[in-house]
C-alpha cells in the first residue's frame, strides 16, 4: 500500500504541497510552470524526454534503464557538476540593462576542473547567485549555457526561502554541526522578502522539508535536459541536494552518481533526532560514491546506516563499501585542497608587496597571531579571543609584544544568535585593548570587513602562528591557506617584502575541523579549554626557528602535493572505478518514495522463476528438498519462531509425494524442532547443522558425526560468559554438541564488534580442539569439525544413490552463512554422479545479497509462496514408497549413519 507520509516522494515530485501555498507548486506542474524554459538537450537525436511521474498521461512514461532512453550523439564522457550554486558572478549592469557574467575563481567547483581528464567536458547545473526577474530568466539561463556550459536552476522566491533558509539553514546546517532541534533558534533567518517567519521552538518544519525536496526536483529537471545517461557522471556536492540522488536513481536506473559532502557528518546520536534521517540516508545510498572530508565524518554515517537501516560496511583492499540490494555504494575519505595556482598568482601580484611592506612596518618588533573566519557562531571567534587574554595573563611578557589580528568577514544572513556573537566579539576585543593596550600597542585588532585575496595574503605573510579555535567545522582551508603563503613563490627568490631567510610556519588548530587530522605538525587544541588554548598559542610563538621550519616543510609537503586538482583526480577515479560494472548488472527500481532503489544483481545471480521451478517439479521422478529454517520459514525478526499452521500444511504436503524426500536442515536442538514438526510424520529432520539426523517422525535420532568428546565446552563456554556479562541483551544457547552466542538484541554496533572479539579469542583458547569456530547472522558458534550443512546434504544425496533412486531434481534453500556451505556442495554434484545427469539445480539464498547460490527469493513470504505452488503441483499418494524404503535400509548404508529428508520453512504471513 503506498505510504500516506508527506515523505512519499511520488506525491512531492507532483508538487502536492498544500503547505508551500499557491506559489509553491500545487497541484500537478510542468517544468516550465514558473518561467523555466527547457534549454535545448545535447542531444541531436529525435526522441522525446519523458518525465518523473506526475506529467500529463499522454506522455511515455519513466524508463528504468539508462540503454532504453533516446541515444545520445556525444560520444565522450561528461561530468556534470551539481550544486546549489554555480561557479559563477553575476552582476546587473550598470544601466540596469542586461547582465555581466564571470567565473567565480575563488569557488571550489571550478577550481576542481584541474583535476579532470582532458577529455572530459565538465557541465555544470546550479542556481545563481543573483535575483533575477522571472522575465529575464529565460535569456539568462541561455546565455550561461552558451558562454560557460552553466544550466541554471531558478527557483520561485517563496520556495528558494523555505528550502534554503528554513530547512538548509534552519534545520540541516545546525544539525550537521552539532546543535540539537532543542536549543536551534539558527541563524541566518528568513530573507527579508518572506511574508511569514516561522516561531524559533525548535520543532521541525515539515513544509520546509517538502519545500526541499520539491526545490531538489527542480535541479533533477535541469540535469535531465542536458544529460547523456549512458556517458554522463554525476558529482552532486553539499547538503542542499541529499534528495536529488533519488530522483536521478529512479529516472536512469544506471546513471553514475557520485555526491561529495562539504560539510561534518554528525554522530549516529545527533543524527537520529532528525524526523526524516531514514529519507535522507535512503536517498544518499542511490549515489554510487559518497565522499567525506574526514574518516570521523565516514565513520558516523556508516554508524547511522547500520544503526538506522541495518546496512553494514565492508572493506576490501583499502576501499569501504556498503551492500545495498545488490549495488556496492562506495565510501570516499579524502579532504579537498587549495588551488596552488590561484594562490602563487596572488603572491605575484605587484599589489601584494607593498601591502606587505606596510604590515611589516606596522606590526614591526610585535609577534602577529592572525585569525581568519567568517562572523558564525560555529568559529570560535570570541574563545580565541579569551585565550589571548588569558596568554597575555599568564605569560606577561607577550604584553606588548603580541597581537592577535582578527579578521572576521561579515555573513549575509543577520539573527539573535549572531547578534549576540558579534556582541560577545566585540565585547571581549574592547576588554582586553583597555586592559592590556597603551599607545603604540594595540593588542587586538578585529578587521569585521570583507578583505581581498591580496590583503590576505599580505597578513598570512607577516603572521608568526594562524589559529583557529571553530568549534566545528567541516574542513576550513585557512591553514592551508596560511602555509602557501608562508612558502612564498615557487621558484623564486624572496622579493624584499617577503619573509627572508628559511620558511617556517606555526599552527594551532581546533580538532574540531577537518583539515586538523591532515595538519601532523600543528598544535592541536579543544578550543572550549580556553586555558589550553592560550598555552598552545604561547607554545607555538616560543617555539625554537628550527622546529618551526621543520613543521613548515612537513605541512608544505602535504599542502602542495594533495590540492583541489589532486583531490578532484582522486574523486572520479574511484567515481569510475565503482560504476565499472554498471551495465554489466542486471537492474531494476522497486519501492515508492524515498524507498525507492535500483536492484543490481549479477548476470548469473537471478530469482528464482515460479514456472521454471513448477515445470521441473513436475517433470521430476526423484526430487530432493533441503530447507533451512530460521530466516527462511520464519522471518529473523518474528518473535514466536514456531512454524505456522500453514507451513505445516504445506510441508505435509510436499511429503505425501512419494517422489519428494523433503529435509529440515537447520542449527536448531532436535528437542525444539521435534516439537515444532512432530505434526509432520515423514518429514526430515536434521538437527544442529546435520550433527542428529531423523529420517521419520518414526525413527531414532542418529548422531552423523564422531566426535564424543566435549571437553572442549568446558573451555569455550568461561569465554562466552565473560562476553554475555559484559554484552547487555545478548545470550548463550547450549546444544547438545555446540554452544551458540546470540546478540541479536543487543546493540548492534557494540553487539557486532563483541562478537569479532569473541570469534578471535575462542579461536585462540580451542586452537588445539577438534571443533570450529565461526560467525554468523547476529551469532557465534562454536561446534565439531566436520559438521556442516554441505556436508549433511552429500549424504542425504549419496544415500539415494546408493538405493538406485538417484535424485533428479534438488531444491536447496537457506539465508545465511551456514546455508552457504550447502550451495557450494551441491554446486558440482552432476560432476561428481550424486544425482541424474542433466538434474536441475535449484540453490536458492533468501534476500539479494552475495551468495555462492544462482537463485534468490526477497523474502520468507516469497519462499512459503514457491513452496505453496509446489505443494498445489504435488500428487499425494500413500506412504508406503521411496521414503519409507530409503528409512528402512539406512542401517546398512555406509554414510557415518546418516538419512536425511527435506522439509519446508513457516511462513509469516501466510
């Protein structure tokens, strides 16, 4: 039933947003509905580009592969570049007739075409930064496509200020930076223009998520007029667009997506507080790459998918991924970096020298401490200063040697909360300049103005230590920065302005922004500790020259060596490297909404065909079925774990064929499952893996192994506890021959990682036992060496050789790692004469997931469903057959006295 929830993306992408009003895109809307007009698509081939639901039905419809669009008449690969904002400037002109046009040097989505392979166009898809008249959008955005290859996204007034300003900056910004919904009066707050401002209680705004999410739709719509599905990449960049990896996904099921956040990634514990967390992670996991500034920021999104979604990591070979249905969603660490030629252009520049010149002879014989952020109450602006205070304090003689110089440039966006900050700043600066400051020494000078390049350059010049005290940021290139212009020119002797003798540099850095763990030579700091703070910076300045150069040349290494075209680079390499496979797979999109994702499966991993099954069936004379249990007759999740009346039924069924003989093969005790099955007189029983073997209701329980020692639990079973005391929801279940530790309701991180430690110290302790350890779905088993699932299967199909009834048809049925050793067994059994040449081979794993079976089902209403049609095509017929003549001789069969019998899995939900 598709979902009621303001969430389901199906209703959002046909703009039903009674909140949004009339100018927010009620009702059904066609891209051109508030002045965008479809540019013409770099396609030269006739065709028609179909919507994402909610056109007009005259339309075709969505496809769902990217080979089944119109083809595309460019050859070469592109990259389309995706982000709230283009790289560029736009500025009316002065007559107020018409626009100029320029590249935004500075912005970092330009600078990031150096790392692009020549032959690769780059594209780029974004808003402008400039409010342009709806009569005039049309020219405009034809003429940035025309000039830049620039697509611009405009998007109405009244939705650019719910999206961006109540949920980008009002919801997600705060969020991502550690502030909880309780405490978030944000700034900046509404632009001036919105008619209504909505009350500062924290409460999330769920018109202001629609809003983003309809605002995500528009730059879906303009990334489809310009892409070419199958040659096209990708690169959506920052918190703006979570969404619109969805849209993509559902419209070119292969497209190569790849998303890069700018900004920190909160711990699962933030996180979870936001209403929508489940959409948003959904919707990032349609990427095919996600980036991230910091391993920290990787780790708490991985911990936010596992905790909230179930979904673990692997990592293979240096490279993390996450299995999601199928596709490999792959995790990218790698912090950006300058532009070097943009900074050793500045430090060319004739401007520059004198600027430095004239700091040089203002700050002469003082030590310069030099600060660089923006005016947010996330820099730590005002700590900084209260470490400066508490240095010139505690260390009297930096008084009227040093000086903290602050450049604080001024933010658009105004608000209580930044109010109060500047208030605080300025606060501090005139405390401190009156207490410690007399004529001819100013101890600190706040700069709250917008500074050019150059004039920055000079001050990075002249600064003995930068320091940055942000309480979180997500990278912050000032140290960087600060290093290139300590550094000087490349080649070059040092002109008369510069720094002469050999470069050195100091830092001090807050561990709360993302350049901190690349920077192994600054002074690392928590800038809430003001008092550490103020000895760090002491530190820093008193610091031998010698150090100072050697920590200069370690960071200059770095800094020069991985920059924005290094990091670029490094981006699309494994942007491409994880879409290798992409039309290699089979793929399709299943769930409504935000559920929505492509299933990838390999060519030669497919499920399992009802008539293709039934046909076998039916031809069969001898059939042979082995299922598992838990996971496969009964869901994991169910809490009553007895099958149901109509497994039962369906199991009985399957048996009253004399043709079938049909196994339960599962971990379970003999005692549970004779219970749970003593309804079901001639069904199969193979308990705790195949170690106890029933072949009837009827029959004694065989112990198909020869271990009969058990010392060994004397030693395994101290170990467990010690891990089950000290595990909170876990457990130990004791078998006859094996012991088992279960966490699945534990928590699932801590109950994950307990495990692993168990796994590598119960293999340590019984290094010299006959037994085995291994791990499982949500468990830990320790049991004897040779008892397996595989192996119980050979001999229930080598027993029917023997008896001349070799089997012609095997279904084999399991959903986790211990089925996996049945699926390898039988997988060469025709090679091997076990059964009739030219059997079918049914090895069927419940959920698509890597699995060494050829077949799947989704789920246990899936598997009682194929059962059920099998049990509708059974002939039943008295007893007296096959089965019971196999159970009667089984004494004089030589398989380590072993008889097995298939059974089937209940149901839920039947």
């Amino acid at each position: 039933m598709m979902s009621r929830s303001y969430t389901n993306l199906l209703d959002l992408a046909e703009g039903n947003f009674a909140a949004l009003g009339p100018s927010g895109g009620g009702g059904r809307r066609r891209s051109g509905s508030f002045g965008m007009k479809r540019m013409s698509r770099v396609m030269t081939v006739p065709g028609t580009l179909s919507e994402l639901d909610g056109e007009d039905d005259s339309e075709p419809a969505a496809t769902n592969s990217v080979a089944s669009d119109v083809p595309s008449s460019v050859s070469g690969e592109r990259l389309l570049v995706v982000s709230n904002q283009l790289p560029i400037l736009a500025r009316r002109r002065p007559d107020g007739r018409g626009w100029t046009f320029s590249w935004d040097d500075d912005s970092l989505l330009l600078q990031l075409r150096d790392g692009v392979p020549d032959d690769m166009e780059v594209l780029f898809v974004g808003g402008v930064r400039a409010d342009v008249p709806a009569a005039e959008q049309d020219e405009v955005a034809q003429a940035l496509y025309d000039r830049f290859r620039c697509a611009a996204v405009f998007l109405p007034e009244s939705l650019h200020d719910r999206f961006y300003h109540r949920f980008c900056k009002r919801t997600l910004w705060p969020l991502f930076h550690y502030m909880l919904p309780f405490s978030a009066s944000i700034s900046p707050p509404p632009s001036p223009s919105s008619s209504t401002t909505p009350p500062d209680n924290g409460r999330f705004d769920r018109g202001a998520w629609e809003a983003y999410v309809l605002a995500n739709k528009f730059f879906f719509e303009k990334v489809i007029e310009v892409i070419n599905p199958e040659d096209d990449y990708v690169w959506v960049h920052d918190y703006h667009l979570m969404a619109l990896p969805t849209f993509l996904r559902r419209r070119f099921n292969r497209l190569r997506i790849g998303f890069f956040l700018h900004s920190p990634f909160p711990s699962s514990e933030i996180y979870r507080t936001l209403p929508v967390r489940e959409e948003i992670l959904k919707a990032l996991l349609n990427c095919d790459l996600i980036g991230f500034h910091t391993f920290d920021y990787a780790r708490h999104f991985l911990s936010c998918c596992s905790r909230m979604l179930g979904i673990e990591y692997q990592s293979k070979r240096g490279y993390i991924g996450l299995e999601y249905f199928g596709r490999t969603v792959g995790i990218k660490i790698m912090p950006v970096g300058v532009h070097m030629d943009q900074l050793q252009s500045v430090l060319s520049l004739p401007d520059r020298q004198w600027r430095v010149s004239e700091l040089q002879q203002q700050f002469e014989g003082k030590t310069v401490l030099l600060g660089v952020d923006d005016m947010d109450i996330f820099k730590g602006i005002n700590l900084k200063l209260l470490a400066f205070e508490n240095l010139l304090k505690t260390h009297t003689k930096w008084q009227g040697r040093a000086v903290l110089v602050q450049i604080a440039r001024p933010v658009r966006g105004k608000g209580k909360d930044l109010e109060a900050i500047e208030a605080e700043i300025r606060e501090s600066h005139n405390r401190i300049n009156a207490e410690f400051g007399h004529p001819g020494y100013t101890p600190v000078v706040l700069i709250d103005r917008d500074v050019s390049s150059v004039e920055k350059s000079a001050f990075f010049t002249i600064a003995e230590c930068v320091v940055v005290t942000a309480v979180r940021d997500g990278m912050n290139l000032t140290p960087y920065e600060y290093i290139v212009c300590r550094q000087g020119i490349t080649g070059s002797e040092s002109s008369s302005s510069e720094v002469c003798g050999p470069k050195k540099s100091m830092l001090v850095v807050s561990e709360f922004i993302g350049c901190s763990p690349s920077l192994s030579g600054a002074i690392r700091v928590n800038p809430w500790n003001v008092e550490a703070t103020a000895e760090a910076m002491n530190e820093a300045i008193s610091m031998s020259e010698q150090e100072k150069q050697l920590r200069h040349e370690k960071h200059y290494r770095y800094v020069s060596t991985h920059d924005v075209a290094y990091w670029s680079k490094s981006f699309i390499q494994d942007l491409e490297r994880a879409c290798k496979d992409h039309f290699r797979r089979t793929c399709w999109g299943i769930g409504l909404g935000f559920g929505f994702r492509v299933v990838a499966l390999d060519p030669h991993f497919t499920k399992l065909n009802m008539d293709s099954i039934v046909m076998a069936y039916e031809r069969s004379q001898s059939r042979t079925i082995l299922l598992d249990y838990d996971g496969t007759l009964v869901a994991q999740t169910s809490i009553n774990k007895a099958p149901s009346a109509e497994v039962l039924r369906i199991i009985n069924t399957l048996c009253s064929d004399k043709r079938n003989v049909v196994f339960i093969v599962s971990g379970r005790s003999r005692d549970k499952l004779g219970e749970w099955f003593s309804s079901c007189p001639k069904l199969g029983l193979a308990a705790e893996h195949g170690y106890f073997l029933r072949w009837s209701r009827d029959e004694e329980w065989q112990t198909c192994a020869q271990a009969s020692d058990f010392g060994w639990m004397e030693m395994a079973e101290p170990v467990m506890n010690l891990y089950t005391e000290s595990t909170d929801g876990s457990y130990i279940e004791t078998k006859e021959s094996a012991l088992v530790w279960h966490h699945q309701d534990a928590d699932s991180g801590f109950g994950s990682s307990q495990a692993k430690e168990m796994l590598d110290h119960l293999e340590s302790v019984l290094a010299n036992e006959p037994v085995s350890v291994k791990s499982g779905q949500f468990i830990v088993e320790v049991k004897p060496q040779g008892v397996s699932k595989g192996v119980i299967a050979e001999k229930i199909l080598a027993s029917m050789k023997e008896r001349g009834k070799q089997a012609d048809f095997v279904l084999c049925i399991g959903d986790d790692r211990s089925d996996e050793d049945m699926f390898e067994n039988i997988a060469d059994i025709i090679k091997r004469g076990m059964v009739a040449p030219k059997t079918p081979l049914f090895a069927c794993t419940v959920g698509q997931k890597p699995s060494k079976a050829k077949f799947y089902l989704d789920d246990t209403f899936e598997v009682a469903t194929m059962l059920s049609t099998l049990a509708d095509a059974t002939e039943p017929e008295p007893m007296t057959g096959f089965a019971d003549e196999l159970s009667a001789s089984v004494s004089s069969i030589d398989i380590g006295g072993e008889q097995t019998e298939s059974s089937d899995r209940p149901f839920r939900g039947l």
